[in-house]
C-alpha cells in the first residue's frame, strides 16, 4: 500500500521537524492504556512513509519515569508500524566508545526500578511470556550499522546498554559498578521501551549517540545537561543521514523477522478463560491468536 506506514522513530523532539519532512500528518491517537507522549507525526521520508513521535513530548515535558511507555509502543501498533528506531542519548562506559560516537547495541540490562506498571501488555487474566534473549532486532541492527558506516561515521557494531531509572545521572560508584558487570553504554529509556515492542511484534532497534564518559572516567569532566544536549545536537544530524539511508534499504529487504512472530508460542493462557474485557483490550495483539470458537 503507498500510505502503508512500516516504519516509526521515537526519540527527541528534534529528531525531526516537519521541514524535513513532506506529505505530513499530526495524528492524535488514543489507546487502551491511556495517551502517547504526544501526537503522531506521520511523513514521507525517503519514499517511506514513517511515524515519528517524541519520547518526551514535544518540548521534553515528561522523565524517563513518567513515560507511557505502553501507550507510546500500542500507538505505534495502531498506526501500522513493523519496525522501530529508537533515537537515544546515551553515557559511554568504555574508553573507545568516546562522546560523538555512535553505537548499534544489542543486549539491554535492566537496572530500573520504578516502572512496573508499564513493563508488559499482558496481565488481568491473560498470561504471555515473550522470548527476550536478543532484546534488539538483529535484522535491523544489521542495516543500521552498514548505514552509519557509509556515511562515514564511527560507529560501533553491538554493546550492552544498561538502563537506570533517572532522571538523576549516575553515581560514580553506580558507574564503576555497570562497568564491572560489563555494561558498555549506559541510558533511560529502552526499557520498557524494546519488552513492550517485542510483546507487540514490532522490530525495535536503537542508534546510540554517545554524548559523554558518564561519571567513571577521572581524566574527562563529569557529565552535564549542558554537555548531554550540545552533544546531541551534534549527533542530531547524524541521526537523521543515517535514518535517510536506512530507510531504503530496510524497506527492501525487511519483510519478515522473528520479532514480528514474537507471540505466536508465548500465549500460556486458555483462551475460554481470558476475561472479555482482557481480549477486547489486547484485539491488537493478541486478536489472531485466539480461537473465536
């Protein structure tokens, strides 16, 4: 379909502006947990159609606390999305991960701990349990890596992103410790940001931009606000090359991928037991994998 929209990008809200954009749709959505960051911003962008919306809200409203993660990730659903680039600023654990360096990670640790409510889809009397082994889609990892590559930057294939609740940056006991559990980048956002993708067979993948050697690092000045967003505006553009020669190939070549069946199997609960309230509110999801019967 030419308005099929495959494609979303969360991130910052100067990941993108309408100028870059053209054929640009707000759209305000609604969903069963409640109302996305903001509005939906739908455009064409190297012959794709793509759903951007900011993680924050625009003008960076909301902490990485507050998030309506499920919303954001359900909104994406409503919209058609397959796969996800998440924008994300990240801290560098690692001497040669340096600031301006951009990183395709492929593990996640979860070191959050208020955000229990926004973890999973699932719950209210039906039960599923999602393969989370590889938390990023490797197909997509894939083409964002040899994207970031020809357009010459330097960019890093893989890493562990390790994410802490915030909004406070780390202690420099907290850093030292995430770089002895072999922690490589450290951030606030991908969980539960790639569980709650994965439960809703959306492909999430994430460019990294490292801004600064979060707090470990005695030879670097500690990190800042001040220094976070100069760094991120820098990255900003980078970003966006790299977005505009993704998206082609993506386009292409992804078709199928093991995240797009993440549920096929994970489904524990009778389906003669699901409450109705529970599957009218998971249609979405879970709707083809249910008997009717």
């Amino acid at each position: 379909m030419a308005d099929e929209i495959r494609f979303g990008v969360i991130g910052g809200s100067g990941v993108y502006h309408i100028e870059d954009l053209s054929d640009v749709q707000e759209i305000t959505l609604d969903t069963p947990f409640g109302k996305p960051s903001d509005a939906f911003m739908v455009g064409t962008l190297e012959g794709q159609r793509v759903a951007f919306l900011a993680r924050h809200g625009r003008g960076h409203r909301v902490t990485p606390s507050e998030l309506h993660a499920r919303a954001n990730i359900y909104g994406f659903k409503q919209l058609g999305v397959k796969y996800l680039i998440s924008i994300t600023a990240v801290g560098s654990l690692r001497e040669d991960y340096a600031p301006l360096d951009i990183v395709i990670p492929d593990q996640l640790f979860d070191r959050t701990r208020n955000r229990e409510e926004e973890y999973t889809f699932f719950g209210n009397g039906i039960v599923a349990h999602v393969g989370f082994a590889d938390p990023f889609c490797l197909d997509l990892n894939a083409i964002l890596y040899q994207a970031a590559q020809e357009i010459g930057v330097k960019v890093h294939n893989g890493g562990t992103l390790v994410v802490i609740e915030g909004p406070m940056f780390s202690t420099k006991a907290e850093s030292r410790v995430n770089r002895q559990l072999g922690c490589d980048l450290v951030g606030m956002t991908a969980i539960p940001e790639a569980k709650l993708a994965r439960e809703a067979e959306i492909g999430y993948s994430a460019i990294a931009m490292v801004t600064d050697y979060d707090v470990w690092h005695e030879s670097h000045d500690a990190v800042t606000v001040d220094m976070v967003i100069q760094n991120l505006f820098k990255n900003a553009e980078t970003g966006k090359r790299i977005l505009r020669t993704a998206l082609p190939r993506a386009a292409a070549t992804l078709h199928d991928c093991t995240c797009l069946h993440a549920l096929e199997n994970a489904i524990v609960t009778n389906p003669a037991l699901i409450p109705p309230e529970s599957r009218a509110r998971l249609d979405l999801l879970v709707g083809k994998y249910l008997s009717t019967g």
